[in-house]
C-alpha cells in the first residue's frame, strides 16, 4: 500500500472517526495538523476546489476527503476490507 497522509484538525470528529477506523485496522498513516501547517491547509483547500475539508487523504498523489466520515468509502478509497 503507498503511504497515507491523514490532513485534519483536532476539533473535527469526522478525522476523529477516520484515525480511529485507520488504527483499527492497522492501517500506518502520517498525521497533519493544518492547523499547525498553513502549507498543508493550503493543500486542503487546493485538493478540494477551494474549501477546507478535513479529513483529507492522500494516497499515491491522489487527494480526496472523507467529510462527512464514510467507512464504506474509506474502505473502498484505502482498498481494505470494511470490517477488521
């Protein structure tokens, strides 16, 4: 699987909801704050045609956002079963 970048903020239970499935399902991902990091807040807003998603993942190059939370997209989107 190519690395996994998790972009999100600590106040938002959708990314809350995304790390909790990821780390349940021993999927490795990197962690972003974008409100640590304004270059990554910029990515958000880029990746998603101008508007401040969070969770935004990146697999592979390729960005989509999982707001509201989806575990059945998450899991077709990370190629993993939906249950662990």
């Amino acid at each position: 699987m190519d690395a996994i970048t998790m972009y999100s903020s600590p106040w938002c239970p959708d990314c809350r909801r995304a790390k909790s499935f990821m780390k349940e399902r021993g999927v490795d991902f990197r962690e972003v704050n974008i409100e640590e990091d304004d270059a990554a807040a910029e990515l958000v807003i880029k990746a998603n045609n101008g508007k401040r998603k969070v969770p935004t993942l990146e697999i592979g190059g390729r960005y989509f956002a999982c707001s509201p939370f989806n575990a059945q997209a998450l899991a077709d989107e990370l190629k993993i079963p939906l249950n662990s």
